[in-house]
C-alpha cells in the first residue's frame, strides 16, 4: 500500500545525502583505524585529527562544532591505541563498521525512492 504514496523529494535528497556522508565516514574511519596501527604514523595522525577538532571546536556554525567533536574524539582514541590497543581500535573498527552500514542502507533507501518515483 506504501509503494501508491509519492515520494517525498526532501526526505529522497536526505537519504542521499546522509547515505553518501555516512559511508565516506565509516571507510574513512577504517582507513584512520588500520592507519593506527603503524607506530608513528598513528601518533601523528591521531595528533593532526585533534589538531583539526580543535579548530573545529572554535568554528562559528553548529555543524563546525559536532564535526570538531567528532574529529577530537577520533584522535583521542586513536592516541589511547598507546595504552589500550585492542580497546581503541576494537570501537573504532566498530563505529566505521556501523557508519558504513548505515550509509549503505541509506543509499539503497535512496535508490528504490528513485525507483519509486520513476
């Protein structure tokens, strides 16, 4: 009965949108997190991420601040693989995981409102 109902195109373009976001993000996050686990790359890289967050941090808009957060936070992770390795990466192979797939179910959503709608 559903499949009878237009498509509404905002909640079509946010699928979209958040399916594409949350699929970069979580392979990214698995990348970041394989990446972690060379000595010094690791260490750099989990200090640029908190460099980055910080700026992010005193950013004017809301999404400057939540991105800020969430790059910190990454990086603070990715120092605690110093003391708690299978702890870190555990979680952030886990969030990259859950990210891409709820990027992946965001895109196929999108695809069959195209689909729908044509």
């Amino acid at each position: 009965m559903s499949d009878q109902y237009p498509v509404d195109p905002r909640t079509l373009s946010d699928k979209g949108s958040r399916g594409v976001m949350s699929a970069g993000a979580g392979a990214g996050l698995l990348v970041i997190n394989a990446l972690l686990g060379v000595p010094v790359v690791g260490w750099v890289l989990s200090a640029g991420l908190i460099g980055l967050g910080a700026m992010g941090l005193f950013g004017k808009t809301k999404t400057d601040k939540v991105s800020g957060t969430l790059l910190s936070a990454a990086g603070v992770a990715g120092l605690a693989t110093m003391f708690l390795p299978g702890l870190s990466r555990g979680l952030l192979g886990l969030g990259g995981m859950g990210l891409l797939i709820y990027g992946i179910a965001n895109i196929v959503g999108f695809i069959a409102g195209v689909r729908k709608k044509s």
